[in-house]
C-alpha cells in the first residue's frame, strides 16, 4: 500500500505540479482545489481530488473526514500549499474569542 498524502491548493502551481510529481513517485495523493471544475479536472488527469475551500468551516471539516476514508485513516504527509489571504492591518481585523 502506498503512504497517502493531502496536499491543499492543487488548481495551479506548486500544488498542482507537486501532487503531479509525488503521484507518480508512487504516492496515494489526495489533491485538493477550492473550485469543484478544478475537482473535475485533477480527477480527470488521474489524480484522486476532492473539494476544499479553506475559508469555509463546513468544508475543511467534510475534507478531513473524506481524506481519512481515502486513506483508511492512515495519512502519512500533509502539504499545505493552500492558502487564504486577509489584506489590511491586523489591528484593523475583527477579533473573536
């Protein structure tokens, strides 16, 4: 069995490159892509893809479950190439506690 990886932000770039190239050193790559038409396409190139939109709660909850299931609970790497970008000073950000 091979060791299973979830690399976040797959649609372009680092991400898309890196969940390209450690599939086919053999790795169990889940990609994940923000844009369910990006989903579509990493899983038609061949690469297991799933939804992930980090500025959404409910969707970085179901990934979590959907990736453990993938991997029957054996993740063995986590690529955290996705980002979510809040421009301003953080004085100016809202705070919660």
């Amino acid at each position: 069995m091979s060791k299973s990886i979830l690399i976040t932000g797959c649609s372009t770039g680092i991400g898309y490159v890196c969940a390209h190239a450690l599939h086919k050193r053999g790795y169990r790559v889940i990609a994940s892509c923000r844009k369910l038409e990006d989903v579509e396409r990493l899983q038609r190139e061949g690469l297991t893809c799933i939804h992930l939109d980090l500025t959404s709660s409910s969707s970085i909850s179901k990934a979590v479950k959907e990736t453990l299931s993938l991997c029957d609970g054996k993740l063995y790497g986590l690529f955290n190439n996705g980002a979510y970008g809040q421009p301003g000073a953080l004085e100016d950000l809202p705070f919660k506690h």
